[in-house]
C-alpha cells in the first residue's frame, strides 16, 4: 500500500487504461459508432466528433434513449400507415359497390334512350315524306332564281353597250325594246358617243351617278326637240349652251367609268328626268339665273337642278 501511494500517478495511470478498455469492449459490443455519433461527425471536426463518440460509450443511457424514440417514431409511421391503407381500402370498397349498381344506371338509361328512337325514326320519316313534294319545288324555284339572274346580267350587258341607233317620237325618246312605235331614227356614230361621254364628265363629273345620266338625258331631249340643233355634236357645240365647252374644259376632260356607263345606260334608255327637261343649273355656282328664273323646275339631282 505504502508502494501505491508513493506511485499515485502510477495508478492514476492505470485506471484511464482500464476505462479505456471498457468502452472499447462497450463500444464494440454496439456495433461501432451510434448513428447520432455518424451524423454528427459528418459535421464536426476531430475534436468535437472524439467528444461525441465517448460520451456515447461512457454513458450508454443515451443510446437507449434514442432507441426508445425511435421505435416510437416508427409505430406512429406504422399506425398511419395502416389508417391510410383502411382508408383506400373502404375507398375501393365504396367503388366497388358504385361500379356494381352502375349497371342498373346504364340500362335504365340506355332502356331511356332507346325509348325515344321510334318516335325520332318517326319525325324523321315523316320530314322525309314532308321534304319529298317541297324538293321538286325548290329545284323549280332554285331554277328560275338561275334564270332571273342570269336575265339581270344579260340585260345589265345589254344597257352598259350602247345601240347603234337611237328611236324617237315627236315627245319621247324609246328604249330599244320599244323601236316599233318609233315616228323617227338616229344613227349613233363612235364620235357621237365620245362627245356625250365627255360633256358628261365635264358637266357631272363630281356629281352622283344619277346626275350624270340626268346630264346625258337633256342632250338627248334637245335631240329630239324640233327647237335644237338635229345632231349631237351640234347641240353639245350650240353656243351658249354648256359652259365647259365654252371654258375649254370640255376638250381637256378624259371620260371616267362612271360617265361612260351612265351614257350607255342613258341610250338604252334610263330616265333621270323627263323628256322634256332640257336645262340645269348649279345654283350655288350660277352667275346667271336667266333659267331659275324663268324656267320651271323639274327636280335637283346632287348640286344640279334640272329645269323644263
């Protein structure tokens, strides 16, 4: 005894080695480092993961606590685990009840709309028998739309070619259609249709389309007329007469589409205003009003009033 206590360290010595001993032979009877152990050394350094290993073998309470956790975490994850599957068990349960009385739906349904068949079968024989008299009908109608149509166009072609000759009565001047009542006849030369289609633009040319067939109207009721001049060229150059030609704007003007039309159109036989309207005046432009004041006014057509 005397010995030990002389060599105290000695002992001191002694005693560290046996506790290390011991919680080698603990430490490997755990299977190695804990699992916190791991997890910790994966973020301290060597000082802090030396501390954690031994702390876990001198005091193996701490392991047995963290196994006790973690076999209650693993029940709680059991059991809501087992909730869950009862869950979709008495989902499928459900299902499978829905999918058994679903039949009985379908049939019903199907039962339904087989029902109706015969009488849509019926309303649509029936339409049948009804449509078969009214087909006939409508090719008919369809065809006389064809027909009608394609009588406009033709007569649309015919009133936009001007004729070759034009037909008159001592009060009237006829369309094509009425040549055999005609008392007297004009041969329209191509000079004589240029000339109308430019007195036409000169004097209308802002004016509506019926304005400028109203303007080819009076040149040829002055044709007529036993007090004008017997030619066209005579009466659109009789002076005095049409401003434009007395301005020199008559020779200047080249014919649009408009005008050209509206001279055609006038020839066949369009009326914008009657056979015996032989003036008009722009009264917003007149300088003299020698004729508003002395003629009778027929009708105003855009800035135009034409005049008896």
């Amino acid at each position: 005894m005397e010995q030990l206590k002389n060599n105290r360290w000695v002992a001191l010595l002694v005693g560290v080695i046996l506790i290390f001993i011991c919680a080698g032979t603990v430490w490997a009877s755990n299977g190695g480092v804990s699992s916190h152990a791991e997890a910790a050394g994966a973020s301290l350094g060597t000082c802090e993961l030396t501390e954690v290993v031994f702390d876990d073998a001198l005091h193996p309470e701490n392991i047995l606590r963290t196994a006790a956790w973690t076999q209650q975490e693993e029940q709680k994850s059991d059991s809501s685990a087992d909730k869950q599957s009862g869950k979709n068990t008495a989902g499928e349960e459900k299902a499978t009840v829905s999918s058994k009385s679903a039949p009985s739906v379908v049939s019903s349904s199907a039962a339904s709309s087989k029902a109706p068949d015969s009488g849509v079968s019926d309303t649509k024989s029936v339409a049948r028998k009804q449509a078969a008299p009214t087909s006939g009908s409508a090719q008919k109608n369809k065809a006389a739309a064809a027909a009608d149509q394609k009588a406009a166009v033709k007569k649309a072609a015919t009133s936009h070619t001007p004729p070759n000759r034009l037909f008159f009565t001592k009060t009237a001047m006829l369309s094509q259609a009425q040549a055999s009542k005609a008392t007297w006849t004009y041969t329209l030369s191509d000079q004589d249709l240029i000339l109308l289609q430019r007195i036409v633009m000169a004097e209308a040319e802002g004016e509506p389309y019926a304005g400028k067939v109203a303007v080819a109207n009076v040149v040829l009721n002055r044709l007529r007329s036993a007090n004008y001049p017997d030619t066209i060229r005579d009466v659109i150059y009789q002076r005095y007469q049409f401003s434009p030609v007395q301005n020199g704007r008559f020779d200047r003007v080249k014919p649009s589409a408009d005008s050209i039309k509206a001279v055609a159109e006038a020839l066949n036989g369009r009326k914008e205003v009657t056979d015996d309207t032989y003036y008009f005046v722009s009264l917003e432009l007149a300088t003299d009003m020698t004729i508003p004041n002395t003629r009778t006014p027929v009708k105003k057509i855009g800035h135009h009033t034409f005049f008896k």
